[in-house]
C-alpha cells in the first residue's frame, strides 16, 4: 500500500515537473520557431508550424556583424567571471573562516544593492563612465557587469566555503602553509565544485545582461544583448529577425549550460542552497 502511495506521488510529482519545465521552455521554443518564418507569417498570428524559411538568418547576418557581438559577450562574460571570482574568493574566505559580529549584516547589506532598481542608479554611473572615458569600452563594461554580480558570487562562495571544515585550515596553518597557501592550495581545490558553479552562474548572468550593456555601449564594445536591440526600431518589431537574432543570441549560452549541467547542479547541492 505504502509502495503503491509512494508511485502515484513520484507519477504526479513527475508530471507536475515536465508540466513547469514546458512552461518555462516554451517561449524559448517558440521564438526559435518564429525565427524560421518571414516576417508575414510572424505577424499573422500564433502557429507552431515553421515555414522553415532561413531569410530572417540571412537579413540578421547582412545588417550586423554576428561575431563581433559574439566575440564581445565572451569576452566580457569571461572577463567579469574572472574579476569577480578573484575579488570574492578572498573575500568570502574571510567572512567564512574569521567572521566578526558584523559580517552577516555585510552579506545583508551586499545582497540588498541586488533589490535596488538599476535605473535610480543609471545617471550618476553614465555621468562616471563618460567622465573617466569608459563608455563603449570592454574594460568599463566588464568592470560594471562584475559589480553587479558581486554579491550573488560573494554570498554562493561564503556558502560552499561555510560546508568545508575549518579545522582543515587550521591543520595547514599548523604546517607552515601560508595565507596565500591556504587559499590556493588547500580551500580552493576543495571547493572546486562550487567555485565552478558560481563561475557557471556569473557567465550566464553576465552574458543575458541588458539594462548596462545597451546603455554604456554602442557599437565597440557592444554584446549580444545589444544586438538583440538593434532589431527594434522607430518603423517598428520586426518580429521574424528579432526572433533569428535573440535564437543565435542565446544558443550558445543554451548549449554551454545544457553540457555543464551537471557540474552546475552538483555545485548547487554542494551548499548554495541550503
């Protein structure tokens, strides 16, 4: 009785998952479908049949330079992951393993500029990069996009660093380990799951980055997102390349993180969500 129970509720658990994972992946599926149908058939009205036509393809690709967006989102994508990784490591070392009376309400603190509205901020940081000459530049733009994402990455490493136990630390401080030591050679390679899965994270958060990327660059500097924007215009959506141009956007990111899911999901259960 109690097996039969147990079936029906993993049967209905099951089918309330693949229910909400449809739901979540639909408009995915169907801007990828919109993407192959002229811009007649986008605008006649909902269909899930293709036309297969490839001529959206073709007019994104003969008014912009795909691969220069492309080149772009990775390199501020990797760019930010990278800072950002080599400023909370030791960061969340500290408040992990020397915390002090205040360091919960830093974490508050940090995690609550992710509830403030991008926009109350827009004028003074424009005003700023204007002025120190960063505006359309890869270095301004990845210095911003690894601001905005600071907190997310601090808080997911002070978690994963929380599960190691400090007594391993201690035990090669014991043995002449050095601090620099102790975090390269002794915490980092523990953590490895983790710090992977907040690198995966940042990567994905960096790269479907719009508010800041459309608005601090133009053309240089400018990332898929941008790109994206570029099909909006004052004569109106055209929905068909709008769709071909968002398709080619997140297709790699949807690739990346379809083979890394695995590492994602095992750094997640490693402690960011406990």
């Amino acid at each position: 009785m109690a097996r039969a129970v147990s079936t029906r509720k993993t049967v209905v658990v099951t089918i309330f998952a693949w229910i909400v994972a449809l739901i979540i992946f639909f408009p995915i599926l169907y801007t990828i479908i919109t993407s192959f149908k002229s811009e007649t058939e986008a605008i006649q009205g909902f269909s899930l049949i293709p036309s297969g036509t490839v001529e959206s393809y073709e007019a994104v690709q003969a008014q912009s330079n795909y691969f220069k967006f492309f080149l772009n989102s990775v390199i501020l994508s990797l760019g930010s992951t990278f800072l950002a990784l080599l400023i909370s490591v030791p960061a969340a070392w500290s408040m992990a393993f020397s915390p002090t009376r205040r360091t919960k309400d830093i974490l508050m603190w940090m995690l609550s500029t992710k509830m403030m509205p991008a926009v109350a901020v827009l004028v003074p940081i424009y005003l700023l990069f204007r002025d120190f000459g960063l505006l359309d530049s890869r270095i301004g733009l990845t210095f911003m996009l690894t601001m905005i994402n600071l907190p997310i990455v601090v808080w997911m490493l002070y978690t994963y660093f929380r599960e190691i136990p400090g007594e391993i630390l201690e035990a090669a401080r014991m043995d002449g380990a050095s601090l620099w030591g102790e975090i390269v050679y002794v915490l980092t390679p523990m953590a490895i799951p983790g710090i992977a899965s907040t690198m995966l994270l940042n990567i994905i958060l960096a790269w479907n980055e719009a508010f800041w990327t459309i608005r601090l660059t133009t053309t240089n500097a400018a990332p898929l997102t941008a790109f994206i924007a570029s099909f909006s215009s004052p004569q109106g959506l055209f929905w068909a390349k709008l769709s071909a141009a968002s398709t080619l956007a997140i297709a790699p990111i949807l690739i990346m993180g379809w083979f890394s899911q695995k590492q994602l999901v095992r750094g997640l259960t490693f402690g960011a969500v406990k």
